[in-house]
C-alpha cells in the first residue's frame, strides 16, 4: 500500500524514514522542487512520475512551526482514502517528540505502525458495507478517457484533477479491480467515502444516482464527472468551418488546369511584351521603396539599459502593506480573551497563527491581485500556498499579522518570478555558433498580440549585439504578414526567407533553417501566425512545426491586456505541444514575451499569471511600439507595483 | 540661534531652569555625541563578519557538508533544501586554537537561490560546491552561477576568498579531477565575461580589468586579490584535511 514515508526538516536533514519497498527515482527531491518550491504547496496531493516505471503519488503536510515536512509516496494506480488522517495523526505524534538537533527517533517506528494500522483499519471499515450496494451505469471507460497528457505532473495543476475528479475515477478503478465480474462500481458508493475523508469540498458535485438507471454507458453522465464544458461538437464544428476556409481554396488554386499558351513570333514586338523582354536586375522593394529606409543602429534598445534597483523598497513595502492591511484577527469567545489574544500575537509573539487569523489578511491581499488583473484561480491558489505556508508560525514580536502576511506574498511573488532557466540568449546563441547551426527561435501566440513587431525588436536588439540574424517568414497565412516582415527586414537590413502565401509553415520553416546554416547566420527567428488555444487543426499544425524542426528556443508571446485568458491560453498551448509530440520529452515553451505593457501601469497581474501556469521565465517585455522598445523583467518593480 | 533652539526643542513648555540656554545646548551636544558614538562603533565593527557561505547548484552536498562540519555524521542523509541551514560552530585553526564560525547553507534551487544576499553582509568566505562526478551536463548553469556569486558588490569590494569544492570525490573514477573542473570553469565564466559585458553589465568590465586576457582564477586573484582556490573533497565521508585546509584558505585565522 504504502511506499515511503518521510519526515525532514525545511533545511534538507532527513529526520525519519519508513521504508516498506525501494523507491525507484528519487519522488521526494522532485517533489521539493517542482511542487513545493514552486508556490504549489496549497494543492492536495502530486504525481511523480520516475524515468523508468510506474508514477507515485505524494501527499504531504508543513509544520510551519517548527519547520518539518510530512511527505506519505505511494503507488499513483492506489487509491489511499487514509492518507489524510494518517499525516495529521503522524504530524501529531511526532510534534510531541521532536526536538531541535536530534535525529534519532528509535521509538517513533512503533507509534507509526500504530497510527498506520489503525488509519487501514478505519478506512476499511468504511469501504466494507458499500461493496453490497446494487451497481449502476458503467463507467468502465472513465479511466480511459482521462486526458492523458504525457507529462504527469501537469494533471496536479490542471483545473480537471481535483481532489474529487481523481478520487472518483482511482476509486472506480480499485473497485473494478476487486470484482471485474460484477458490473463496475456506480457513483453512489463513492458518496460515503467521499464524505468522511478529510479531502476539500468533500460532496461529490456529480451525483445523480436517479439517472443511473441505464444499463448502457451515458455520455451525459462522463461529461459531467469530469466537469466538462457544453458538449463540443457545436461549437468544434463553427470553428472546423473557418479554419476550412484555407483548405478549400488551396485545393481550387491548385487543381486549375494549365492552358496551352500562344508562342509569340516575328519582329514586330507590341508594347506589352515590353516587359517579358526585359532581363534588367529588379531594384528589391519595388514602387514602395522609398519609404523604406535603413535605420540607424544608433539608438541602444532598452533591454541593455541599467533598471534602478531600489533596496529600500522593502520597507516602502512593508510600510504601506501594513497601513492598507486588515486589521488581525476576529474577534474569539470575549472581548477580553480576543485582546489578550492580540497582544500577545502581536506583541511578544508567543501564539502560533492559526486559519482565522490570516483568513481576513489574505482575502483583502487576494482581492488586491485580482484588481492588479492577476486571473482569479492563480490568485487563488497563490494565497492558498501562502496560507498553508504561514499557518503554524510564530509572529516576531510588535509585528502585525497583516505585515507578515504581506511579507510573505511579497516573497512568494518574488520567487515565482525569479527565472528557473538561464535568461542569457546571447550565451545560448553563441554555443549554438560554436556548433556549427544557427539558434532558431519560434514566436507563438494568439491573434493580434505584437508578435511580428515584437520579432522585429529582438532583430534590432540582437543586431546592435553584433549578431546576423535572419526572419522566416512561416506566418503563411495573414494577408499581408510576408510585406509586413519584408518592410522590417528592409529597414533592419536583415534577409528575409519567405516562399510567400498558403505554403505548409512546417517545410518553410524547415528550409529555412537548411538555407540559414548553409548562409552561416547566427540566428534565426520564425515567425507564425497566430491562433487561438482552441482551434484544434492550428495547434496540430503549430506542434508539428515545432516536433519537426527542434528550435532552440519557443517563446510564447502573450500580452499584459489579457485577463483569466492568459491562464487557459498557456495551459492548452503547452498542452498541445506535449500530447502530439511523437518523443517521451516533448519541447514545450521554453519562454515568455510579454507585450504591450505600456498600456497598463500598474496592472501587470497578467506576468504573475502566465509564469504560473507555464512556469516559463519571462525572456522580454515589451513596452512601445518602435525598435527600441524592449526591455527585461525588473522583478522588484512588478512585486512593488503588484502590493502597492 | 538660541531662538532656533528654543523652538524646536519647545522649551517655553519645560519648567523654568531647564529652559537655560547652557543647558538646553549641552542636551542637544550630548544627543549628537550619542549620535556619533553609535556611528562610529557600527562604522569599526565594520566587515569583521564571521559567516562563511555554502552555495552552489542543486543536490551539490551543500546540506551534507553542513551537517558533516556541525554534527560530523550525515545522520540519516538529506533531502533538497527549501530554507537556509543557519548555525555557529568552533573550528579548530591549525594553529591550536578555536575560533567560533557562523556557517550559512543556502538552498540551490534557482527560485531560492538568491536569499544568499541577504547574508553577504557578515560573510568572511564563500564555499562554493560542485558535484564532481555529474559535472559535465550542467556545467553552463553552475558557472553561471558562480559568476554572479563573483560579480556581487560586496563579493567583489571586500576580496572575499572563495574555495571552489568538488564533491563527491568517493566515487573514485566516475569524479572528474579539480584541475579539469577548474579549467571548465575558467572557459565558461570567459564567454559568460564577453556576452555578459555586451549588455552593458558594468560588473563583468570589473571582474577582470583587460578584456583580451582570458579568464583564470590566478588571474583573478592578481588583479582582484580575491583568492578562488579550488580542492576535491568527499563530504560524505567527512575530511578533517578538508577542513583545515579550506579555513586557512579563508583567512580565518
């Protein structure tokens, strides 16, 4: 049943161990940094998925206090309804016997294997009565038809795996382990398991034992476990009409028959062949050229330039978070207990906080996000991880609640946006020159966000860099969009590959790279049309672009406008990438472009959201509509602009 | 002037023979003699600091060399830190005595990895581990890493001495030897110098005077006088040769 179970400390020491069967890979390490370090503490539980064999699953629970991690690794194919009870009880024991520098703990197996069995105990007793109750409709197929996307970890942050969703389909599937004769197990047995556990929003939000009458599988049914939206084929089949607009039209151009054509003869030549007999060298821009001219280089784009740092804004921070904070606590059993309570928080911070009282804190915190334009289950599940993290913890003394709080979101914010990968293009540009190949980067994105004006500032910024860089111009299918790029290359001086208009951007993109590494640029930026998140023909077109030709580097263009968009744009883009790569390791994307930010002040909420979702560095952030309107995240002026 | 005083220090409100003016001018002298005194000890106490840094990149041994330099045993091993590792110990100095050291183990992940600031105040040295038998594959990011330990103000102004530590050398032949870390190092932290100046960083003109030399630490240390010296080490098995060795180095004595 149970693999491992782990206690250590927030500093890394190992403090307790109970093994009942070798881990393969290490689910703990993993865990640290991929789900705890990464502002994800507030979720339910998280799979881990090694290089070889089957995934785990983790559950865990923080000793603020003291500082320790409960961490409980089992098998992802289980499901463990005990768990929960089994850390609370754990954490209990072992708070009572831990001391600061010890690391032996020789009595504390027994008291383990004590609260083990009777937590097994207690949810089988539980389990037991149910498996007698008359089976409904079938949900044989739920477990299939989970959408299995290639990276495990994905489905703890996705909106689709709360707790309730994978409970339901990993209870079916333990039931249908345990008797495959009889028909499989129906949702009303999950009710009363559901309802004693300890998991969040415990009711099963699906329920509707009267319709499970049927013996057939009910669609209806599936849809609404899994919490689906309206069913698609509607709206599949509006959006399949407009992206078919291209294909037909590109069958017709092709298939017009070639008609013979007349061969001129004799002297005497009309005017208009004038034309075909003229072999002349063609001046490049033709008619529009002498709008076009070269600019200068002269003028150094902001991306290079020195940002201010400014050290004493966090005591501007703390100052005005404490000033616009909510005041601490309610008020608990009395006027006099609730003052004594204060004091005693506040002042010379003997009492651990408690739920209540950093609820008000970070509602009021949460609310602020949320006018900051930071999407609301972001801003949700960002507090919630504060929460979880603050809970347990002692209050220096004369600090408010709210300072704290503050001080701790202010943290969090800081440490989503500090970059997990190298920012350094020019570095990864020159060990792809040391190669032999140009570093290819690919712009993706929605309709209208500024990627071709944002490529072309990244040309401007790399050629004062000294590098040559080259445009694809794989956006094949705007009108206008190949003028577009050739009106920037004449200005930037910098060639253009494009084979024009209804071309497969894939194999463009592909001979552009073949014709990139023969010339010997150093780097190559693809350009492409945009496309919404749920336009399911696009986004294959876009992932076999990406499958086929391995760029080094995807961004993701995005703009600080959106709003809730941002999050569902992220997570389907890297969605799509991922489940129709043909490899184990799909390329996903690899950074982010932030534009427009001109527009909006103070309200950059939409950063925080997108480096959640994609967990993807902010590479650029665009902040004007000329060449030299490029800069980098200043990560201490988002934070401040964000709690102000 | 007396009048100014008066003023401020609302003195038609105090009795009678504070409001002289003899001493009403010996208060304000004796405030701003507190004043300067205070300044001046914070000033002498100065960057006699007593911490000495372990940093370095993920799952390096950072928490183990901890633990084995505090308690020296592992204990039952160690997981990857999410908070710093804060504690003072004695260390013996080859010379016989003990001095009291305040050992700062700073998580590696690249979300946390920054809080090492915070501390550089107090900070006499920086150890700087490596893992020497998984080096190759992420030998860009460690550099990198090292260089903004390097390219810090406080790093670069005080001449803090730096022990460069390759780990993991109980593996025997799997580790790859110091002088081949060192040299890697010493390649990667030269590009990082070149792309780095480009962007304008003023740091990376400082960190070594003429652009045409290649990077080396000796070179480092002639220009700078920070001294990087570099050792092999096992903290697994615990070196006491590693200890004295690595504190000399850091001019504790």
């Amino acid at each position: 049943m149970l693999d491992y179970f782990a206690i250590f400390s927030k500093g890394g020491a190992l403090l307790w161990a109970f093994q009942l069967t070798a881990l393969r890979g290490t689910p703990v390490d993993a865990l640290v940094r991929t789900c705890l370090l990464e502002e994800r503490s507030g979720e339910s539980s998280w799979t881990y998925v090694p290089p070889q064999g089957a995934g785990y699953t983790l559950k865990w629970t923080l000793h603020n206090g003291l500082g320790l991690v409960f961490v409980a690794v089992y098998q992802r194919t289980l499901k463990l309804l005990y768990i929960d009870q089994l850390l609370a009880g754990v954490k209990e024991a072992f708070t009572v016997q831990y001391k600061p520098k010890c690391f032996e703990y020789p009595g504390f197996e027994k008291r383990f294997q004590a609260i083990l069995t009777n937590c097994e105990a207690r949810a089988d007793d539980k389990q037991l009565p149910q498996q007698l109750r008359p089976k409904g409709a079938s949900g044989a197929l739920q477990k299939g038809s989970r959408p299995k996307g290639a990276g495990a970890q994905r489905e703890a942050g996705d909106k689709k795996s709360s707790e309730e969703d994978s409970s339901e389909d990993d209870a079916l599937t333990t039931q249908m382990i345990r008797d495959p004769a009889a028909s499989t197990g129906s949702m009303t047995e999950l009710d009363a398991p559901d309802g004693s556990s300890d998991s969040p929003g415990s009711g099963s939000p699906t329920a509707a034992p009267g319709t499970s009458k049927q013996a057939g599988f009910d669609q209806g049914r599936l849809q609404k476990m899994l919490g689906s939206p309206a069913p698609r084929s509607k709206t599949n089949a509006t959006r399949r009409k407009t992206s078919d607009t291209g294909g037909p039209k590109k069958k017709g151009a092709e298939a017009k028959p070639k008609k013979k054509e007349a061969r001129k003869w004799g002297k005497g030549t009309a005017s208009s062949d004038g034309e075909t007999l003229d072999f002349s060298e063609k001046v490049e821009g033709g008619s529009g050229s002498e709008n076009e001219q070269a600019i200068d280089l002269s003028m150094k784009s902001r991306v290079d330039a020195d940002e201010e740092d400014d050290l004493d804004i966090i005591a501007d921070l703390k100052e005005e978070g404490s000033a616009a904070g909510v005041g601490s606590g309610k008020p608990t059993g009395g006027l006099l207990s609730s003052f004594v309570r204060n004091i005693s928080m506040s002042v010379t911070g003997t009492a651990a906080l408690t739920a209540d009282d950093i609820s008000p804190a970070l509602v009021g915190l949460k609310r602020k996000l949320m006018e900051r334009n930071v999407a609301e289950d972001v801003a949700g599940k960002l507090c919630f991880s504060v929460a979880s993290q603050l809970e347990g913890q002692k209050l220096g003394s004369f600090t408010r609640v709210s300072t704290m709080v503050a001080g701790a979101l202010e943290e969090a914010l800081t440490r989503i946006l500090t970059p997990r990968r190298s920012i350094d293009i020019l570095r990864e540009v020159r060990a792809a020159q040391a190669q032999g190949r140009p570093y290819v980067m690919v712009f993706v994105g929605v309709n209208g966000v500024g990627k071709s004006t944002n490529l072309a500032k990244v040309t401007y910024w790399l050629l004062q860099n000294g590098l040559r860089p080259c445009i694809a111009a794989c956006d094949t299918f705007r009108s206008g969009a190949v003028e577009q790029l050739k009106t920037h290359c004449t200005r930037l001086n910098v060639p253009l590959y494009e084979r024009g208009y209804e071309k497969d951007p894939a194999k463009v993109a592909a001979e552009a790279i073949a014709h990139a590494k023969r010339q010997k640029y150093d780097v190559l930026l693809v350009d492409t049309a945009g496309r919404m998140q749920d336009n399911e023909p696009l986004m294959r077109a876009l992932s076999s672009l990406i499958n086929l030709n391995h760029p080094d580097l995807v961004l993701f263009v995005g703009e600080a406008l959106v709003g809730n968009d941002a999050v569902d744009q992220l997570t389907k883009f890297n969605q799509r990438l991922a489940d129709l790569a043909r490899s184990a390791t799909p390329h996903t994307i690899d950074g982010l472009l932030v534009t427009k930010a001109d527009t909006v002040d103070d309200k950059v909420g939409a950063m925080i959201s997108m480096v959640y979702v994609s967990s993807a560095p902010i590479m650029f952030i665009g902040c004007g509509q000329t060449y030299v309107d490029l800069k980098r995240l200043n990560i201490k002026s988002v934070v401040r602009s964000l709690l102000k | 002037m007396e009048q100014d005083i008066r003023a401020s220090l609302q003195l038609d409100s105090l009795p009678e023979r504070v409001s002289h003016p003899s001493t009403a001018l010996s208060l304000a002298g004796l405030v701003v003699l507190l004043l300067l005194l205070t300044l001046v000890r914070s000033w002498l106490k100065g960057p006699k600091g007593k911490s000495v840094l372990i940093l370095g990149p993920c799952g390096s041994g950072k928490t183990t060399l901890f633990l084995q330099l505090r308690d020296s045993s592992i204990h039952q091993g160690t997981v990857a830190s999410m908070q710093e590792n804060v504690d003072t110990i004695p260390i013996q100095l080859p010379n016989g005595s003990s001095k009291l050291v305040q050992l700062v183990d700073v998580p590696g992940h690249p979300r946390v990895r920054g809080k090492f600031r915070t501390y550089l105040d107090k900070t006499r040295g920086i150890i700087y581990i490596v893992d020497a038998v998984d080096f190759t594959p992420h030998k860009t990011a460690t550099a990198e890493q090292l260089y903004e330990v390097l390219e810090q103000g406080l790093v670069r102004k005080r001449r803090m001495p730096v022990l460069l530590v390759c780990n993991k050398g109980d593996q025997g032949a799997k580790a790859h030897t110091t002088s081949f870390i060192q040299k890697q190092f010493e390649k990667e932290i030269d590009q990082l110098r070149s792309t780095r100046r480009t962007l304008g960083d003023s740091a990376a003109a400082d960190l070594l005077p003429k652009a045409d030399m290649p990077f080396t630490f000796e070179a480092l240390s002639k220009a700078r006088g920070a001294q990087v010296s570099c050792c092999g080490a096992s903290a697994k098995s615990g070196l006491y040769s590693f200890t004295r060795l690595g504190f000399s180095n850091d001019r504790m004595s």
